[in-house]
C-alpha cells in the first residue's frame, strides 16, 4: 500500500485511519491525504531567481577560497610547520 520510506507511509496511515474511523461513525465523507515531500515551484521566473542566487553565491565561494588557502600556508610557511 505503501512503499518503505516513512516519509510516504505516514500519510497514507492517516489516511487509512481517518477514513476506517469515518466508516465507524456511519459516515459517507472521505479524507484525502497527500504527501508532497519536496516544494516545487511551477513559476520560471522563480527558478531563474534560484538558479541565479546560488550561482552568485557559489561565486562568491570560489572567489574567496584561493586566498584562504593562500592564507593559509603563508602561515604554516611563517611558523615553519611540516606536515
């Protein structure tokens, strides 16, 4: 009925238990239960605005890690360190 995850068996838990309680009180409504684990955008322009702020950001990283580095073993030069 439901595949291993928990992430997909607890919603259909719910739903068999809200539906078998429903069922006990004689009545003919039905719950409806969904699991959308991962949020999903339809719009493209909101995939655009994410693709282009994370590329700005690993930019950013890219730009700053070099020096870091360079950083770094100019200090492990300066204190004579051997590794």
């Amino acid at each position: 009925m439901c595949s291993a995850e928990p992430i997909n068996c607890f919603p259909m838990l719910v739903n068999i238990l809200s539906n078998t309680f429903l069922r006990l009180f004689n009545s003919t409504a039905r719950i409806r239960v969904w699991s959308e684990p991962f949020y999903s955008t339809q719009s493209p322009e909101i995939k655009s605005d994410i693709f282009f702020i994370c590329l700005s950001y690993m930019l950013t990283l890219a730009a700053g890690l070099p020096p870091h580095l360079a950083v770094s073993s100019m200090e492990d030069y300066k204190v004579k360190s051997v590794h």
